[in-house]
C-alpha cells in the first residue's frame, strides 16, 4: 500500500514555490499544524504529529525560527503526545535554542509528567547537555516530588470518605462550610484575602465532590426514606445529640477538614508554583542554597493581574449603575417588583439580575429567552432573578438568623441546631445545611417568581425550565467522569442546584455567597460553549457592536468576505468601521471568565494568537478591496473618509491580555469600546458610593446621571480623540 504524502512536505515545498522565504514557508506550515489543519476528519490527530514531526526542513532551521513563538508552541504539542518520537531533532534543537526546548516542556506542563517518553528524552539530552540542563532538570525533580507529596497527603484524607454516598459527603462539606466559610465571609477583617480564602474552599469542596461522583458506586435512586437515613446517621448526631441517635462520626468531619486542607495546600502549590513556573515568562525559578525561589523578570505583569482584578470590580459597580438607571425604564416589570413585595433584599436581588441581564445582552450577545438542554425556552431575566431571589432568600432565612444564633452561642453546631429547629417550629420549614425537595415541590415553591401580567400565579412551564438552567445532574456527571468521556466539569456555583434522583438539592451556604453574575456567564459560555445558538450570540454582538459605532457617526460594514489569497484565506471581517478617516478593522472573541493564570495563558496562545494572524490577514484583504471591491469602496465611502490611519482591533468579552499586542494588532475587551463609545466611564468610579455605603438611592442616582458628568471627550466626540481614548486606556482610569 501506497504510503500518504507528507501534507506538510507538500505545503512548505508549495509556499516556497509561490515565492515564499524558508523562513517564511516554515513558520506558515508550523502555523498550518498549530490550527490542527488538515481538519481532524481528514486526517488523524497521531498522523498529524508524524507527519509534522518527520519534515526534513525542520531540522535545517535557523535559532531564531526555532526561538520563535508559532516553533516553541508546536515544540510543547510534541511534548505532550506519545506516539510520535524524534529525539534526534529535540537534540539538535538543544545544542541550537535550549531554552526553546526547556520554554516547551514548561508549556506542555511535562514537569508533571516525568513517567512519559517525552520526559526521558529531556533527561537524557541534559545527561549529554549538562550545563545548560542541570538546573532545570533540578527544579523539575523538586516539582515532581513537591506534587507528589501533596497527592499523597490528600489520598491518604480521601480512605475515611470513600464509603460515603455524595449526598453524605456534601452534607460534612456543608457543616464544615458553616463553620469556617460563613464566620469568615462575614467577619468585620474581611479583606481580598478573605475572599481569596473563600474561593480557595469552594475550589476544594468542589474537587472533593468530583472525586466522589469518579469513584462512586452509589446509583441514584434516592427516596425520602434514602435521605433521612443519611441524614439520620451523618447530620442529626451533630445537631441533636442524643442517645437515640448514631455515634457522631467526628473521625469522617475530622477527615474532610483535614482533606479540605490539603486539597487546598495541593490547589495552591499547582496554581501558584506549578502553573506559575509552566506558564509565566515573566518569572523564574532557581535555587537558592537548597531553596527554591522565584525571581521576577517583568515586575509589571504581576500588576497587570491585580489590575484585570480591579477591572473586573469596577465593571461589577458598572453594571449595576447601569441597573439602576432602568428603573426610570418604560420597560421596567413594575408588575413583576410589585408581586415581589417592597422587600429590600428582593429589590437588590431585581437589581442584580438587571445588571447581568444587561452585560449578556449587550456584551456576550444573548437573546430575551435561550433554549436549554431539555428543549425548554428559559426567558434570561427570569432565571436570573430566579438566582438572585434564591441567594436573598438564603441569606434572609438562613445566614442571617444563623450569624445571631452563633453570636449568641459561640458554637456552630449549636448555631445550626437552633437555626434547625427554628425551621421545624415555623411550619417544618427545612433549615439544615443542606436543602431538598422534589422536582414538582420546587417548581411550586419558585413559580411566584415567573408572575407575569398574563400568569399572575406564575408559568410552571417557565418555572421548570428555570430549574433545569441551574441543574447539575449528578448521576449524569458521574457516568461521565467514571468513563473518561469528554466534559466540563461544572463548579458547584455554576449549577448550583444539584440533581440526585427525583430531588433536587441546593447548599445554602453557596447559594448565600457565589457571584450570580459569573456563575450565568460561565453556565452559558464555559459548560455551554457548544451550545447551538453560540454562533447566532456572537453574530449579534457582532451587530450590536456596529449599532453601537453607528450611533457615533461610523459607517459600518458587517461580516465582509474578501477574495481568498492564493495561499491564504482571510477568512471573512466582522466588523469594519470609518469616520473622520480612521478605518478600524475589528476580530470579535466570544469566551468565559477565567481565574487561574493556566486559563490566561491557553486564551493568550490559542484565541488571541491566532486572532492576531487573522487580524493580519484581514487588515491587509480590506485595504486591498478598498481599492478593488467598487461594492465595499461604496459603502465606506472612502471619497468623503480619506484614510489616515487604519487600526486592527482584537475585542474579546474577556479582560485578560487586554492592550497587549498580537502579531502586532491591540487587543480591548468589548465591554471597554462600548463605555467609550457610550462614554459613561464616570460609571467605573462608583460615582454616588453605592458600594460603599451599602445604601442605594435610586433618586439621587438618577439625579447625578443628568448632571452632565465628566466626559471622555471634553472637546467632543471624534474618531480620532475614540482611537486615542482607547489606546491609551482613559476608559480605566
């Protein structure tokens, strides 16, 4: 049988043939193999690898082409995958660029990895290159044993849980959450720490819980009978000692403490030591007699981070302003506040959902309803405010009432037996750490929330798909995990109601303190990022954007298809924009909000860098069917815009790289063209001290909106004064 060609011989030996350097025709095929052409359908990901791998020009390159980014990313592809060896290359890489071949095993995370073949390739080059070598290898090791020992410390706290059902475990996780999470988050020294401490818990509860569902042989088929026997057995002994009862088991409480404590310490080491040294150029690890220290290389990017935290606050403050200003809105559900009752946490929880209605509309592109996974259409105000009334409702009836039992007492399990039986006394309402009912008892008790003018009692229609918006199906998550299929992996404040049997349970103390506003955006674009009206929500950012730009005297053209190059496609151009001769060419970016510094670097090197090559292309197909296509030369009327300057924007919903380059183009998140373009920046700056003083009056915030406040532009609106108030990031400060 006739062996396949070489696709990649072929495409060097084609670019060169079409007057391409061996510069030039190498780096565009190393970019062909890092976009994972030819599509996965035409040709496996292992040949792929091989074919790539066994070119004859890669070994004939020069030191700067294998320094280069597009070379050390595909070098880190190769140390990720095992089927495919090519020592002798890597070797010759070595003696050229060794830190290419070090930058690339940091990448691929292969420090992690030190059983693979790629592994014992790298030790065996530093046993030949041992100068340039030896250090790096030696942090290496000492990541590898720091990993190990830690993964051996949470095994051992895991033995004690392993017979525990998931519902038995989420209720230790919620006794210790009331313990130690609540107390914290409402201490009087709460600090950034404090919430840095928080999420650092929650990210631990949750990686405990997706170990059991990995693990666990428990089937489902929960009953009532099934929850108060666990509860019985796991949660009364703590609350109501009695000799009635079951021994309390403090050894299993005492477990999960200490494996929360450890999944922390194992969390922390891989965030902040281990991704830190994988991911982050602008830092390096070295010994110190026998310590390992880090020394920083670009002090600023550090402060980048913390900025992008700042940001992240000031668009909260944002968002919510801009909440308040629909309250003067004819669109104002005045019908809806009413039935709500004049309840002061209920109108914040309507505040709240205003504000993330208004960011996934206008920033991430949603549509008043969205379908959910099982057919049902979901209107989004209302499964936002659905959220938000839950965490009002949990902090009103629960966190409240708890915080002054534990004031009184002193004692958490005191606190929680008399919020408990505060319950039981007013109704046998269900005060405990954990929450249950059944799917139909649910939908009862939430369907006030969709009152609408036409269903004064509610939808339960409307109700039902609601619930299955927020619903985490655990036995479904769990077949997945236990046959390695594929799947995101949800965070416990990303579907917060959780699915086991025909129940549905909910954590109060979750509930009580997640941010509603990220756990929507990252339900919608993290777990569903396949969803089948993505492509349709980013086309309407796409065209709110240029309404947006319109609105300030642009003119705009929308998804423009240039000629296809002989070489290369340049794909079609989402927005193009010109006023007053500058000509802004624009890449729109659709993605989630990230946490982890491994998250940044992943949307650094795939979507931007490669937005930033098609930006490149881009731009110069306009400029080129500025002169050719008569059709686009008409729209933009360049007769009456003489270009002056041409601009390449990469925007993105997210934050992260914002006003770094990418093959030389800027990169802004959306929701800071559209504050420019709207120039409402004062807004950042929580001009009334909303979130200071903890007080909201929608009078007075409304008042000092018509009071002409400061201006991005106080010699008026232009293109150029636009460009200008972007580049040098005004909007920000």
């Amino acid at each position: 049988m006739e062996k396949n060609p070489n696709i990649y011989e072929l495409k060097f030996e084609q670019a060169i043939t079409l007057g391409l350097s061996i510069p030039n025709a190498a780096i565009s095929v190393t970019e062909m193999y890092l976009s994972g052409k030819p599509a996965r359908k035409k040709i496996k990901a292992a040949d792929r690898n091989s074919y790539f791998w066994s070119c004859r020009f890669l070994i004939t390159l020069s030191s700067d082409l294998y320094e280069s980014e597009p070379f050390t990313l595909a070098l880190a592809r190769y140390m990720e995958q095992e089927k495919t060896a090519c020592f002798d290359l890597v070797h010759h890489i070595s003696k050229i660029s060794p830190e290419t071949v070090r930058r690339a095993v940091r990448y691929s995370k292969l420090v992690l990895r030190q059983h693979s073949e790629r592994w014992k390739e790298i030790e065996k080059i530093a046993a030949i290159e041992t100068k340039e070598f030896s250090e790096f290898i030696r942090v290496c090791h000492f990541f590898d044993q720091a990993n190990r020992e830690r993964v051996a410390e949470v095994e051992i706290y895991r033995a004690p849980l392993i017979k525990l059902s998931p519902l038995e475990l989420l209720t230790y996780a919620s006794l210790y959450a009331f313990e130690y999470l609540i107390p914290n988050e409402f201490s009087q020294t709460k600090n950034a720490d404090t919430n840095n401490e928080t999420q650092a818990t929650w990210d631990a509860i949750n990686d405990t819980l997706i170990w059991k569902l990995t693990t666990t042989n428990d089937t489902f088929h929960i009953f009532e009978e099934t929850i108060g026997n666990s509860l019985r057995d796991h949660l009364s002994p703590f609350l109501f000692p009695s000799p009635d009862l079951p021994k309390r088991r403090d050894d299993i409480y005492q477990a999960l403490v200490l494996l929360i404590d450890a999944q922390i310490e194992l969390n922390s080491f891989l965030s902040q030591s281990v991704d830190a040294f994988c991911y982050d150029d602008s830092i390096r690890f070295e010994f110190s007699g026998s310590e390992l220290i880090i020394v920083e290389l670009e002090p600023d990017k550090k402060s980048t981070w913390d900025r992008n935290g700042e940001k992240l606050s000031s668009l909260h403050t944002y968002w919510h302003y801009r909440a308040l200003e629909t309250f003067s809105s004819p669109e104002l559900d005045t019908f809806l506040i009413e039935r709500l009752e004049n309840n002061e946490m209920n109108f914040y929880a309507y505040m709240k959902a205003t504000a993330t209605y208004l960011q996934l509309t206008e920033v991430y592109g949603l549509d008043k309803s969205i379908l959910v996974k099982t057919g049902l259409q979901v209107d989004l105000f209302r499964a936002l405010l659905s959220l938000d009334l839950m965490t009002a409702f949990y902090n009103t009836d629960y966190i409240l009432p708890y915080q002054n039992f534990l004031t009184e007492t002193g004692n958490s399990r005191q606190a929680l037996s008399r919020l408990a039986m505060e319950g039981l006394t007013q109704g046998l309402q269900n005060r405990f750490p954990i929450t249950w009912s059944d799917r139909q008892t649910k939908i009862k008790t939430i369907q006030p929330w969709t009152v609408s003018k036409d269903f004064p009692q509610g939808h339960p229609l409307a109700t039902e798909a609601i619930l299955d918006f927020w619903t985490n199906d655990l036995k479904a998550l769990s077949s997945r995990l236990k046959n390695n299929e594929p799947t995101q992996k949800p965070e416990l404040f990303e579907l917060p109601i959780l699915k086991m049997g025909r129940y549905l349970f909910q954590l109060p103390w979750m509930a009580a303190l997640q941010n509603n506003s990220s756990a929507a955006i990252n339900n919608l674009r993290r777990l569903g990022a396949r969803r089948a009206s993505v492509h349709k929500e980013t086309e309407q950012i796409e065209h709110r954007l240029a309404k947006c730009f319109e609105e300030r005297g642009f003119l705009v053209c929308l998804n423009y298809q240039p000629t296809k190059a002989e070489f290369e496609d340049p794909g079609e151009v989402d927005l193009i924009c010109i006023k007053d001769g500058h000509l802004l060419v624009l890449e729109v970016k659709s993605t989630f909000l990230r946490s982890s510094t491994k998250d940044a670097w992943l949307h650094k090197t795939n979507t931007l860098r490669k937005a930033g090559l098609q930006l490149r292309r881009k731009v110069k197909a306009v400029e080129t069917a500025l002169v050719s296509d008569a059709e686009l030369a008409l729209a933009l009327n360049p007769n009456k815009n003489k270009i002056t300057s041409v601009n390449g924007w990469i925007v993105d919903t997210s934050i992260e790289h914002d006003h770094e380059l990418f093959a030389g183009f800027l990169k802004v998140s959306i929701e800071e063209l559209l504050i420019a373009l709207r120039d409402d920046s004062y807004l950042l700056n929580d001009p009334d001290g909303l979130f200071s003083s903890k007080t909201i009056n929608i009078d007075e915030s409304l008042m000092s909106k018509k009071q002409n406040p400061s201006t991005l532009y106080p010699n008026g609106f232009s293109a150029g004064f636009f460009v200008d108030v972007i580049e040098r990031q005004v909007v920000w400060n």
